[in-house]
C-alpha cells in the first residue's frame, strides 16, 4: 500500500513537473515576459537609468578625479580560446600629404569579436539557452522570451543588439571582496558569498540598505593582478559569484555587474550570465581592473559606461570610468 501510494505520488510529480518544463512558448515562459520591463523590451536592466537616476548619482562627485576601470586594447592582449584581437594601419601615413594644404592622415583597421574581447559588455543578445517549448520542440531563447529565429542572423542581430542598451550614468559600489578575505586574489574557483558581500560592505562603511535600483554593483577578486601572466589570467579557474550572491543581486535591482574576471566562477554554472544577464537583464561587464580605485580606497562613486552602438552586436568594448 505504502509502496503503490509512493509510486503514484512520483508518478504525479513527473507529469507536473514534465508539463511545467514544456509550459512555455514565445508569449510566456519561465523567464519571459520580463516582470517589469514587458513584453518586447530589449534594453534590460538599463531601464533603471533615469533622469532622475542620472542627477542622484551626479551628487557623488566630489573630486572630479577620474579612475580607469578598464584596460587598453592592444595586440597581444590575454584573449579566451578562439578569439581574435589585430589592429593595423592600412600605411602609415594612410593619406597623404596632400598638395598645398600638407594634410596627412592615419587610419587604423581592426579585425576583433566587437564586445568580447578585452574589458567587454555582454549586450542582451550574447546569451540563450535551449528549452522545450509545449508543442515539444527544441529552441534557444535569449532575454524577454526572442527566440533564435527572431534574434538570429549570419551578419548582425535582429533583436536584442547592443543599440538598444541605454548608458550607464549611474552609482557605481566596489566591493572589495578580495581585502575582505584578507588576500590579493582570491583562490581559484572561489565562489564569492553572501556574507562576503555584506563583510565588505560593513568594512567599507556602506549600509546595505542604501543600494537602490539601477546601482552597478562592482567586485573585485584580485584577479585584475595577473593580467600580464596570460595562462594564469586565461586558466577558466576563476573566482565569481555564488548563487546566493546571484539572488542578492537581482532582489536589488542593480542594472550592472562588473568584475575582475568574467563574473562566473568555475563551480557556479554560468549563473551570472543565464541568470542575471538572460533571464533577469541585468548586465554585465568583464576583465575590468580596480588597481587605481583599490590604492585610494575608492569604493563608492558616480559609474559612466557608454556602450558602443553597433546595429545588432552582440556586446561592446569601452572605456568604463569611477569619477570620485
């Protein structure tokens, strides 16, 4: 008796849980429509950068001085497997000089994966994930439910291009994970914790509750320290974000991420991008360095990143700054 009633019970869950998984298609599904933003949005989490939004976080400003968070780009640079970095000058000069005025010019040529080399932004359309849908069938399907047949396409995106990212004026937190943990560089694979996130915030003097919709929530592993040891920089042993940490983020709203590293640590299984940046919008900036920030104990200030508008890439380079 016991057995037979055990048995149905599983029996039950297994329909549940088979139909609840095959429940979507492209007007509902798990993560789509956006809860806030509504159907058809494509800017994500860069929503929350308003008018109002902009003007808070100009109050930040007390200096003026200005803090690189992002590396050059340049030949040679550490690159993940497959990727690809070349700048030339098509001659040098490229024009020139001409007669009577002198005028002489160089142009550059670059051959790169526009938004994912280097210090990157992962834009809306970068990453899906393969579901089944209710009529049985397999498809990939990215930010807001856009399936790969509407975001697909052999030279740009149709949906979902880095265009439709509004900038990034807003608050910027560091926080310094790393000298929380009392080290340069956290372990290999380390996933970062909620009370990591909240010792930080308390050795830092900044109040949990003071983060606001819209924040970038920066983090700093160390691993910005290895960025001239490619192998140890490259190794796919990153320090990132626990789950925890995933939820904690999203239950604040922030519109970015930012990291030393690529945000999702080795054991984490790619949360940071499924998670946050696929289903919930919110974005993410990678391979970022916080040396300069770190030596004034810079932790809070106004965030500026303005993503590259190119008409259906998938992410952008850039030049993040902290102005204090």
């Amino acid at each position: 008796m016991y057995r037979s009633s055990l048995y149905i019970f599983l029996l039950l869950c297994f329909f549940l849980i088979s139909n609840h998984s095959l429940a979507q298609n492209r007007e509902q599904g798990p993560w789509w429509p956006h809860a806030i933003w509504g159907e058809g949005d494509q800017a994500g989490a860069s929503n929350w950068i308003t008018p109002d939004k902009i003007i808070e976080s100009l109050s930040l400003v007390k200096t003026g001085k200005v803090y690189e968070l992002g590396f050059p780009y340049y030949n040679g640079m550490p690159l993940l497997a497959g990727r690809t970095y070349s700048m030339i000058l098509p001659g040098s000069p490229t024009g020139g000089p001409y007669e009577g005025s002198g005028l002489a010019y160089n142009d550059e040529f670059v051959c790169t994966q526009i938004g994912q080399v280097g210090t990157q932004f992962d834009g809306p359309g970068h990453i899906g994930q393969q579901v089944s849908m209710e009529d049985g069938t397999q498809e990939i399907v990215y930010y807001n439910g856009f399936t790969q047949q509407e975001v697909g396409n052999a030279f740009q995106l149709q949906k979902l291009g880095i265009e439709h990212v509004k900038p990034f004026i807003t608050r910027g937190i560091l926080l310094d994970i790393a000298g929380y943990k009392g080290v340069e560089i956290l372990g290999d694979s380390y996933l970062i914790t909620v009370d990591d996130v909240l010792g930080a915030l308390e050795r830092q003097g900044i109040a949990e509750e003071s983060i606001r919709p819209g924040d970038a929530i920066l983090f700093n592993t160390g691993w910005w320290r290895l960025i001239d040891d490619h192998e140890a920089y490259l190794k796919w042993e990153w320090a990132g974000l626990g789950s925890d940490v995933v939820d904690w983020i999203i239950e604040k709203q922030a519109s970015m991420t930012g990291y030393d590293a690529s945000g999702d640590g080795a054991g984490s299984n790619s949360e940071v991008h499924i998670r946050l940046g696929m289903q919930h919008g919110i974005f993410s900036q990678e391979f970022m360095t916080f040396e300069d920030v770190l030596a004034d104990e810079v932790y809070e200030f106004l965030f500026i990143f303005t993503p590259l508008r190119f008409t259906g890439g998938t992410g952008s380079p850039g030049r993040p700054i902290a102005i204090r």
